[in-house]
C-alpha cells in the first residue's frame, strides 16, 4: 500500500509564490518551512483571531486574505483546513485556480478525489504524519517527518521534492487506500491519548501522588517495543493466560467507561495472542468467558 518515494523523482522544484489557505496548527508551519528554503509565501487566509496570530508569528509580512484571492494569487496553493471542510473550501476555488497550478491538500482521510472539481491543475495530497503545536518548534520536528504522499505521475515529482524541501520523507499512499491509511493512523494516536488518561486516572484512584512518573517509563517501553516487535512485545495476564488476575482486574475498575475500554481491548488482545501464538486456545477461551461476561 505505501512506499518510500524513489530518490529519482525527487528534484529540488523552482521557487514559487505560495499562498496557505488555513493558517491552523499545520498551514502556517509548512508556509514557515517552504519560506526558509526560498519560496515567497504572498498569501493566506485566517479565520479568527489565534489563527490571525499565528500567521504573524510564522509567516510575517504576508499579506491575509480571502480563501479566493488566495487561490488567485499563487504558483503552489496548500490548503490546510480541516477534513470535513475541504470539499467546501475546494468548491469555493475551483473556478479561479489557473492551468499549470501546483495545488496540494494536507488532508490525512483524503486522496485525490476531493480536488477533482480543479481542473488543469499539479494536484496531489500531503498529510505530514505528525501532531503541531501550531509555533515554531514544529520545524526542527519536520526533520524526517513521514508525509503519506497521493499523486498522479505527472505530479508526483513536484509532491516529492515539495515534502523533501520541508524537511520531510514522502511515503507513497495509494488514492484508494487513504481512508485506511488515515484511520490507522488516528486509531494509533488519538486512542493510545484516551488509554493513557485512562491508565493515568486509574493510577490516581489507586492513591499513587504522580501518575505519569510512575507510568512513563513502562508506557514509553510498551511502546518502542511494540513498534519494533509487533505482538511479540505483549506481555501481561493476557499473554500469560491469567484469568485469575484478570477477573480480579475487572472487578476493581472504578470507572464504567474505563471498564468498558479495558474490556474491549482485552478481547482484541485475546485474539492477537492466539493467532500469534502466545496463548493456548484453551486459556483463551476462560480468559473470553470472563471478558463476555455482563457483570463482573
């Protein structure tokens, strides 16, 4: 589904005028890295006062306009607006973009489709696989960061280079397969957030002073971990086949919600640990039969 781009379409692409609609957490930070290798940012959109801020900050002197004449006055337009909001924004300029324009989206969940309205134009999809903080700390973090990359071939080269000269790693991601990508993605992310708090809340039930010292060093292990091993890193009463301790486990939740998360992820790890091998058919099974149950 995705690959490294080959070194060979990638070449430095000429300095261009670039215009931002969306100067949020991502817009202005990749306008802020094409300006430092010598692109000139001539314009971007606003909406409200923190993203009025943040352009200052980061693109100074750039003039704020309309999402329209933004479009209008560009060689690369990036558009950086939230998921549910391209469509819109992409309708708004499809009759003032220009044949021969570079248009890129930094949409995760979509490819190339949602800019089909533009026509005549470079148009490709460039998700930088990263969380900003939206200020400048951001740029050093774009060293190396992956951006899943959805292009034609006639753009592909320019999408390329683009993402390298911001400092990142452009990984192909196939059109069709971008909704996957993308939910994988916030799958890992956003629900690894709600787990930790979780898992942070638990510790301060328990009476433990500071949760996150005591859980930081096992979490970051977990992970790192997981990340190099894949299943082979899962440790635990699951992985041991410890009924036992896991009914116990479910019997001292406080938290309905929490309950409800641990109960589901512990079935899914039940699954994972049988087909790699890790756990017995037959310890799965009593370890299911307690997961199943209504009341613990």
């Amino acid at each position: 589904m995705t690959d490294v781009y080959p070194a060979d379409v990638i070449s430095p692409p000429p300095r261009l005028r670039v215009g931002i609609i969306g100067t949020g957490r991502v817009g202005a930070v990749l306008g802020a890295a094409l300006r430092r290798t010598g692109h000139r940012i001539v314009a971007c959109s606003a909406r409200g006062d923190i993203s009025r801020v943040r352009a200052e900050a980061l693109l100074p002197g750039t003039p704020i306009m309309s999402p329209v004449e933004v479009a209008r006055s560009c060689d690369l337009l990036i558009i950086a607006v939230p998921d549910d909001a391209l469509p819109e924004v992409v309708f708004d300029v499809h009759d003032v973009v220009h044949p021969g324009q570079i248009v890129m989206h930094v949409s995760g969940r979509h490819g190339l489709g949602v800019l089909a309205p533009l026509t005549g134009v470079l148009a490709f999809a460039a998700h930088p696989v990263m969380t900003f903080t939206g200020t400048s700390l951001d740029l050093d973090r774009l060293e190396d960061c992956p951006f899943g990359v959805t292009s034609d071939s006639a753009a592909a080269s320019v999408a390329a280079a683009l993402v390298v000269e911001m400092g990142g790693e452009p990984i192909a991601v196939s059109d069709d397969m971008r909704t996957v990508y993308h939910a994988a993605l916030a799958h890992g992310a956003n629900h690894l957030v709600t787990l930790v708090a979780q898992t942070l809340d638990m510790l301060a039930a328990a009476g433990v002073q500071d949760p996150s010292r005591i859980a930081r060093p096992l979490l970051t292990a977990a992970l790192d971990n997981a990340l190099r091993q894949g299943d082979r890193a899962l440790t635990g009463p699951v992985a041991r086949g410890d009924a036992v301790t896991l009914r116990a486990h479910m019997d001292g939740i406080p938290d309905s919600n929490t309950l409800a998360t641990y109960r589901s992820l512990a079935q899914a790890t039940v699954d994972r640990a049988v087909a790699s091998g890790m756990l017995s058919s037959v310890d799965a099974e009593a370890l299911r039969e307690i997961l199943g149950e209504e009341s613990i």
